[in-house]
C-alpha cells in the first residue's frame, strides 16, 4: 500500500481539524482529494509528507510510518504544497540542483534536465525563479517534487496560477506519472479532477463523505438526472415546471434549458409530447450524465 491513513486526527483545541479518517490510495492509482475550503484537505496532506503532526491515528507511506520514521518516509514523497516555497533569489537550474542535492540524486545533471523538458521548463531555465511568472514558478515546484524520482506524489492545487494551455501539459504529466507511481492531489477545478482521476475522496468538516470511483458516485450520488434541451422558439419556464418528475429547471437563455429530474427517459418523452402539442421546434434534447460538481455540491452542502 502506497499510502495508508488510519484514524487520522487533528486538533486544535475543540476544533477537529480532521475528523479520525481512514482511506488507501494503492501503486499506480490517481486519486482526487477533494473538499471545500477548511475541509482538512492541506492538514492531511501536510502529516502525511511529515510537515505536521497528527493529534492521534496514523500515516504511512510505502509502510513507512511517517510519524516514527519521519525522513526515511520523506525519501518516497515527492510534495507540491499549496503555498509553493521557492528561493526566488537562485535560478531556475541551481534551485533544481539543490534539491537533487538534498536528495543525494545519482546523477543530478541529467536528471536536472529530464525534469525541466518534462515539466516545460527549458525555455525558462536560465531565469531566475524571481523573474518567473506564476505559472512557471509552479513547473519549478513540479520538478522539484519530481527530481528525486519518488514513489508517491502528493500534489496541493498543482494547476494554480497555470492557463488553459500549461493546465493541459501539467495534466499530462500527472497523468503519465500516475502510470508507476501513488498520486494524491487536491484542486478546486473539478473538471481537471475528472479528467485525470478514477477515483476520488471528498472531505467535508473533517469527515470523509465518499471514497469511490466516479462511475460509481455518478450511479449513487443522487436519484435526481439531468435533461439539457433547446427549443428554436421562446419557451416559459413556468410551461417546463409543470411536466410531472421536474425539480427544477435553469434557463441559460430564452429557449435553452437545463431540468433536473427524477426520470430523465419519461421527461424527455413529455418535451417531445409538449412540442407537438405546442407547434415548438426541438433543436437538441440529451439526458446529462451526473457531475463530480453537481456530487460534491451534494456532499458538502
């Protein structure tokens, strides 16, 4: 077991920063650690690369425990904290080469300059990290958490400060990474949690609230189903409420709607009835399958 975290909790006073949680990410999983702000995210990561310690339960890495053998678990962990750390004063190479100094990296030359090609650095690694833009300054995170070739890969927020594009080349990475090592990552943009991860863990106040693949939370996370449907003619919302199963409905304009349901298959065959009844032009009618969004507004309302 890559990581393993048993009973974990965390104090402060009579606040239970994380609540005596449980989970296991095995070799070669990428898990989604998910949760709103102040959940416990950062804490648990945090005692699981050893940056904190836990009130009581336990962490380990490699079946290294953390707490016991706090830098023999280190050496397996590569960490990409939320607030990345940098030397803003050394450039790009010497910050790379002190790192893989640290880690006694075999070596480092070349491994310096796989990682600047693996994470985009290579037009930006004669800078120093200083005159970086944000987004570059998280590729040099990236590497630095990468340089020592771990086995486990803790990742807090990694896409922050990136654009569309630069999210998609770290995206990769992760994703390439994840293919012969454990990687658990947080992010608040759930649609890179969705395209990377099978599986995801929501926390919320503390708790664990799901730990499962999202095939599965899709299937189970709600008895509601979403229908999107387009109209060519203006249609009222107050006619689209009064079809039997409707929840609610959301216009994104006059004659595009989104309807939550509880039967997506009999509400689709009222719209099509409704249309012919009312002389309207259907322009596109598809059921929805259930978001990562749409489960964690679920789970952490």
């Amino acid at each position: 077991m890559s990581i393993e975290v048993s009973n974990l909790l965390k104090t402060y006073g009579d606040q239970h920063a994380v609540n005596a949680i449980s989970f296991k990410v095995e070799k070669g999983e990428i898990v989604g650690f998910l949760g709103p702000n102040g959940a416990g995210k950062s804490t648990t990561m945090k005692i699981i690369t050893g940056y904190l310690q836990q009130t009581a339960g336990e962490a380990f890495v490699c079946g290294i425990n953390v707490a016991e053998s706090p830098i023999e678990s280190k050496r397996k962990i590569g960490y990409l904290p939320e607030l990345n750390a940098l030397y803003y004063d050394m450039y790009v190479r010497e910050y790379l080469g002190f790192i893989a100094a640290v880690h006694e990296v075999k070596e480092p030359a070349k491994r310096m300059e796989e990682v600047i090609s693996l994470t985009g650095l290579t037009v930006e690694s004669k800078k120093k990290i200083g005159q970086l833009s944000k987004g570059y300054k998280q590729r040099v995170g990236l590497a630095a958490a990468l340089i020592h070739d771990p086995e486990v890969l803790i990742l807090d927020e990694p896409t922050t400060g990136l654009d569309p594009n630069q999210i998609i080349e770290i995206r990769e990475v992760i994703r390439q990474q994840g293919q012969h090592k454990t990687v658990l990552f947080s992010s608040h943009i759930l649609q890179e949690v969705e395209a990377i991860c099978d599986r995801v863990i929501i926390i919320h106040k503390g708790n664990i609230v799901a730990n499962d693949k999202l095939a599965v939370l899709r299937q189970s996370g709600s008895n509601q189903e979403s229908v999107q449907v387009e109209f060519k003619e203006a249609v009222s919302i107050s006619r689209l409420q009064e079809l039997k199963g409707v929840v609610s409905v959301s216009a994104q304009h006059h004659s595009l709607f989104n309807i939550l349901c509880t039967d997506a298959e009999s509400l689709k065959k009222q719209l099509l009835q409704l249309s012919i009844d009312q002389n309207l032009n259907i322009v596109s009618l598809q059921s929805q399958k259930q978001s990562l969004e749409s489960i964690f507004k679920a789970l952490t309302n």
